[in-house]
C-alpha cells in the first residue's frame, strides 16, 4: 500500500472499511467454493490491512525501502514469470512463483511517493465510480455464474465463469504468455513503476 511521505490518513475511512468488507466477501465465497487457498490469500491480505488500520500505519517491513534498479527487478519477475507460463496450472509450482512474484515486487520494486498534485475531485469521483462498479459487475457476474454452474443442468456450458471462458486461450502456450505478460505489466504500472527514473 503505496503512501504518501509525511503524510498520516485517518484511521479507518469509508474507503478502507469497504475494501476491507469486500475482500472478506471474496474470501468467504473463494472458501465456500473449495477455493483454500485463494480464501486464505484474501483473508491474508483483509488481516494485513486490519493491522495496518490498528497501528495507524506504523508497522515497518524495511527502515529503508530497497530499489532495485529497473533492469534487475524485471529480469526476476521475468524469469519468475516464464515459470507461471512452462508450469502446469494450479500447480505447486504455480503457486510458489505467483508468491515469489508478489514478494520481489514488495521488496524490490515498492516505495512510498512522494505527495503529488491531486487532480480534480470531480475527475477523481468519476473514476471511483467507474472502477468501483466495473469491479462490483465483474464480482457479480462471476458469484452468480459459479453459483449457476454448480446448481443447474449443463451449469459449466451455460453458465461459464470467467476463468471457465478464459481457459482455451491460456491452456495454449502463446495464450499464457501474453495473460502473464499483460498481468505483470498490469501490477508495474499500479507501483508507478513505469514512471520511476
């Protein structure tokens, strides 16, 4: 969780209550569906914010934040991303990267920004809408089709997840590289990572 030098946010705000709600639910429904350990992954990430909530933020991993240098922090997610794409699917192995990946970034690639000029409430609403109903629609159209699938005759071929539609492109070696591509690329740019000099 990316924060602002100098700067101490409030506590608990609406934001960080209903983050906190929503995960719990995606927690709750991955362990309902036999899905252990993304449930305990969301239950993870829910008791790290709680904690970070509690302690006001207080709680520090490094003194100093370890950066890497731009070329050696994609040459490990690289090489760690060519194993999520050779390794059989929910496999160990898989797993094991997708942990390794997560730690690199945490240690390697995270930093606290400095405070930057906000843009426009209005833009920022707009936006917070947008991703929070884009987010809310995608959740729900996963629940119900999961739900759906287990419950009605033929459920998987008519009522197919999201992961369900995208397993033909990644069972497919080029289909893998891409998804795993766009995923790292996707969680560099949520670092800023891009725009580090």
């Amino acid at each position: 969780m990316s924060r602002a030098i100098g700067v101490k946010p409030p506590r608990w705000t609406l934001s960080a209550i209903l983050w906190m709600s929503v995960l719990t639910i995606m927690a709750t429904f991955q362990t309902w569906r036999g899905a252990y350990v993304d449930g305990i992954l969301f239950y993870a990430i829910v008791a790290m914010l709680v904690i970070d909530r509690l302690t006001g933020g207080r709680i520090v991993l490094m003194k100093k934040p370890i950066v890497a240098p731009k070329v050696i922090t994609l040459g490990i997610t690289g090489v760690l991303g060519a194993v999520l794409v050779i390794a059989p699917r929910h496999s160990w192995i898989d797993l094991i990267a997708f942990i390794a990946i997560g730690v690199t970034v945490l240690v390697v690639a995270w930093e606290p920004y400095e405070v930057r000029v906000t843009r426009p409430r209005q833009a920022l609403v707009r936006s917070m809408w947008f991703w929070s109903l884009a987010a809310v629609a995608i959740c729900l159209w996963e629940a119900t089709a999961f739900v759906l699938s287990v419950t009605m005759p033929g459920g998987n071929e008519n009522f197919p997840t999201i992961s369900v539609l995208l397993d033909p492109f990644v069972e497919n070696l080029w289909g893998r590289v891409v998804f795993v591509g766009l995923w790292l690329a996707a969680g560099y740019g949520l670092l800023r990572f891009w725009r580090k000099s």
